[in-house]
C-alpha cells in the first residue's frame, strides 16, 4: 500500500489484515510486560518478620508470704508499794469478871493521880512514851512551833508640822540673832513687842513666819529676820518631825 492511495481512500484489500496483526502484536507485548513485572515484584517482597512465642504457664498454687515478726510489747510498769503503815498500839485483852465484887473501889486522890501523870508522860495530857501534848494513837510526829510572829509595822509619819506632845523633845534655836531695831523707832523712842509664828521643818529650817502681833514699825525687820534662823529639829518617836513655834520679840529703847 502506498501513501498516495492510502489518502487517497482507494481501498487496500489486505487493511484489516494488517491491522488485526498489529491489534494481536500490542496485546501480546502487554501481557509480557505485566508477567515480568509481576515476578519481578514477587521476587524483590521482603520474608515475612519470624514470629516470637512466648510460653505462658499458669501456676496451680500462688505461694504465701512469710510471717512479719512484730516486736515484742514492753512490759508494764512495776507498781509502787505502798509505803508501810504504822502499827497501831496493841491494847490490853478484855477478860471478862468471874465474881461480881462486894465492896465499890476506893476512889484514887485527884493529887495522887496528877503527880503520876507528871512522873509517867512529862506534861499533863500527855501520851505513853510520846512527846508532851500527845494523844494515844498517834504518829510520834513532834509538834511543830508556829513561826514568830513579824515584828508590828513602824507609825506612820505624820505629814506636815504637828503640836508635839509631852513626850518629844522640842526645837533648840542654833542660830537665831535678833532683829536690828528700825531707825524711825529709834528715833522716836518707840518700843513694842511682836509675836511671831513659824513652823521648823524636819531639817531645821524657818518657813510660814506670820506675824501674830506687832508694831507697822518692826513687822518688816522681824520677818526678815526670823526667815534666816536655823534649829535642831523636833523629835518624836526617834525622829525628827515638823512642828510650830511662837517666838515673842521685845523691842525697848535704850535709856
């Protein structure tokens, strides 16, 4: 067959011919293609991984565990005895009369009987073979002496000056110079008396001079001066103490 009559569309007795050859060539290249592909493929598959058996038995008895040995437990404590008592006095067994008596007992001298009290416990009212004061039955414990009593607390100290009673001794003057007498008084020829009052503290000292009568003229020199007098202090009880004083100051004019 030639191109030219091919295209031209002459017709070619042996077309179909020609074709079912090349239909039949193709399948029978295809079907070797696949078989020796797949005994390729066959031969390159890995073996398959090689099982692992692991044998499990049961067992018939489960085996027991060993007893824990527990600690032995303390022993209890040891109770205390009893501290011993004391043994009472044994008394004298009462034997029962045979014979009713006759005659009544003689009564026994009340002096007689105190005397042998004396003799035999040391101190009337007193135990058997006891200390002085025991009764029959006793535990023999010496009586205890009572503590002294504290001695009583001082007396209060009296706050601020008091009137000293018979009893204490009174202030004595250490230094006590008299007034000046005033120029104007001089002068003038006047004379007076001024009573002062004061108190002298613990220490000695003047203080709360007043005037309890006086003179216009003198009152101002007195105060001044009796503010500067010092004395023993008072005492009373053993101590000194505060107290008041009264001082009469006579004034004269010189003749």
């Amino acid at each position: 067959m030639y191109l030219e009559t091919w295209n031209a569309g002459e017709a070619d007795p042996e077309r179909a011919k020609r074709l079912a050859i090349g239909v039949a060539a193709g399948l029978l290249l295809f079907a070797a293609i696949a078989l020796a592909a797949a005994r390729l493929s066959g031969a390159i598959a890995s073996p398959p991984p090689e099982e692992e058996v692991v044998e499990v038995k049961l067992a018939t008895q489960i085996p027991e565990a060993p007893p824990v040995a527990l600690a032995p437990a303390p022993p209890p404590p040891a109770a205390e005895a009893p501290a011993p008592r004391p043994a009472a006095p044994r008394r004298p067994a009462l034997v029962a009369p045979t014979a009713v008596p006759s005659e009544a007992p003689a009564e026994a001298d009340p002096g007689q009987a105190k005397a042998s009290d004396d003799d035999t416990y040391g101190e009337p009212g007193g135990a058997p073979g006891g200390v002085p004061g025991g009764v029959p039955g006793g535990t023999g414990t010496a009586a205890v002496a009572a503590p002294a009593p504290p001695p009583p607390p001082p007396p209060p100290q009296p706050k601020g000056p008091i009137h000293l009673p018979e009893n204490a001794a009174p202030p004595v003057a250490l230094s006590n110079s008299l007034p000046p007498i005033p120029e104007a008084a001089r002068s003038a020829g006047i004379e007076a008396t001024v009573v002062v009052r004061f108190v002298v503290t613990e220490t000695g000292e003047v203080t709360n001079v007043t005037i309890v009568r006086g003179h216009p003229l003198f009152n101002d020199v007195v105060l001044a001066t009796v503010k500067t007098w010092r004395y023993r202090p008072a005492i009373h009880e053993g101590r000194p103490v505060s107290t008041f004083k009264t001082v009469r100051i006579p004034f004269k004019a010189k003749r």
